[in-house]
C-alpha cells in the first residue's frame, strides 16, 4: 500500500511539469510572455501527511495483529501444557493400577500354586489310603502263595485257614492282599458257605492263591515269625495241605468294589471311671 501511494504522488507531480513545460512552449510560440506556473501549496507536505498517517494506520494494525497471535500462542501454549499434565497424570495413574493388578496377579498365582500342591498331597493322600483300605488298585512286588486241598482227600481248607494266612501277611507287613483276584478291604469278610469258602457272598473255589503286595526278600520270612503265620503252617502241616510259596517281582491287584454305606454311629467315648472302691474316697 505504501508503494502504491508513492507511486501515485509521483505520477501527479510529474503531469503538473508536464503542463508547465506544454503551456510555456506554446506561449513561446505566440510570442507571448508565459505565465508564471502556479504554486502548489502545500501539495507535497499533504502527500507526505497521508503517507505518514496511512503507515501509522498500517504499523498500528500490524502490531494489533502480532498482540493477538501472542495471545493465541500463549493460550495454545497453556492449553498443550494443561494437556501434558493432563496426561502424565493419567499415566501414572495407570501405572499404579497396573502395579496393584500385579500384586493382585502374584497373590493369585501364590495361591493356585499353594492349592495345587495341595491337590497333588491329597491325590497322594488318596491313593495310600485306597491301597491299604483295598478300594484302590496297586501294583509292585510281593509273593504268591496256592493253597490247595488235600491230594488225599480228608479236612478241606476252611475259611478259619486262610484267615490265618491273611492275618499273617497283614501281621508281616503286606500292603495289598488278594484272594483268587478278589481284593480283600477292611470290611472283607472270608466266611464259610457249606463246603464252600467265600467273600463277600462270592464263593471261591480251591486252590486258593492268596496274592500279597511287600518286599518280597523279607516278606516270607517275617510271615513265618508272626503267631498266625506259624499256626498256619502248623495246620497246613497237620491236614496235609499242599502250599507252594513263590517270590514275584511285580505284580498287580485290582481294586475291591465300592461298598454302599448304609449308616453311620457317631463313636462316644466314655472316659473311666475312679478305680473299683475309690468311689467314695474324698
């Protein structure tokens, strides 16, 4: 704008010469006296005003407009800090969360591990007691001893007999004991039916294998010390039972079936009572 207001106080001045210099020719051509060219008051001073007045105007709004782009980047600048802390604030706040959710994590997995070993002794737990109460199949060493009748005829083997053998191993430390494959529990009862010896309502027939689970070097030799061991033997020897004694290095007795419980009696126990004739005794 400040050229273009130059430029045309320029171009003013120079069409006033312009017509001086025509109007003087002309006059010299007449032969008359040119006339003095007029003066321009003050046209040069009132050019150099408007210029003077139109670059205030121009440096006033110029600096209007830089005050407020300042104060749009100061407000820009405070609304991006806002933001930032904004937005540490967040973070950290999610950084906690985190820590507390891997506390939370580390907790929890404490405590699957503490339940899964306790899972695996009571699975263990389990499987002891099932071995020796017989509802549960177990397998390792042991001996085998066949009982079979008399060749001659005579006494039968009778249920009191094996009896006998079976306390007898229990007695020497057998952990599993199995009559012809029928796995004898805490509740097993080996009764006589007629002639015929059975378990649990399930008649066996002669010879009898009586299967037992233990360390099969000592097994046989600490049968053969224990009372009901050696009064087998004894009564073996006397009816002429034929007995066959073999050491196994592995074998397998198969779990008893489940028996159904029918009903339950909470045990008392009475605590006793002052000594016969102390009664009275103060």
């Amino acid at each position: 704008m400040l050229t273009l207001i130059t430029q045309q106080s320029l171009d003013e001045d120079y069409l006033h010469v312009a017509e001086r210099r025509a109007e003087q020719r002309r006059a010299a051509s007449l032969g008359a006296e040119p006339e003095a060219p007029p003066t321009r008051r003050g046209g040069g001073h009132r050019t150099a005003a408007v210029v003077v007045a139109v670059f205030g105007v121009m440096v006033a709004t110029a600096a209007l407009q830089t005050s407020r782009n300042a104060d749009v980047d100061q407000a820009g600048r405070s609304t991006l800090i806002d933001q930032v802390l904004t937005a540490r604030a967040g973070i950290a706040n999610q950084q906690e969360r985190i820590s507390r959710l891997g506390d939370r994590i580390a907790a929890a997995e404490a405590t699957t591990a503490a339940l899964r070993a306790d899972r695996v002794t009571e699975e263990a737990r389990e499987r002891r007691l099932a071995a020796r109460t017989g509802y549960g199949a177990v397998e390792g060493e042991g001996v085998r001893i066949t009982v079979s009748d008399p060749a001659t005829g005579g006494v039968l083997v009778e249920d009191r007999d094996l009896r006998l053998l079976v306390n007898g191993l229990w007695q020497a430390g057998a952990e599993a004991v199995s009559i012809n494959g029928n796995r004898l529990t805490v509740l097993s009862s080996i009764l006589l039916s007629g002639t015929t010896v059975a378990i649990e309502g399930r008649d066996l027939r002669p010879p009898y294998v009586v299967s037992a689970i233990g360390d099969s070097r000592t097994l046989q030799a600490d049968l053969a010390e224990t009372a009901s061991g050696a009064l087998f033997a004894q009564v073996a020897a006397q009816y002429g039972f034929g007995v066959e004694r073999q050491n196994v290095s592995s074998m397998t007795l198969p779990a008893a079936r489940p028996r159904p419980l029918r009903s339950v009696e909470e045990l008392v126990v009475t605590p006793p009572g002052p000594p016969r004739g102390e009664e009275n005794v103060s």
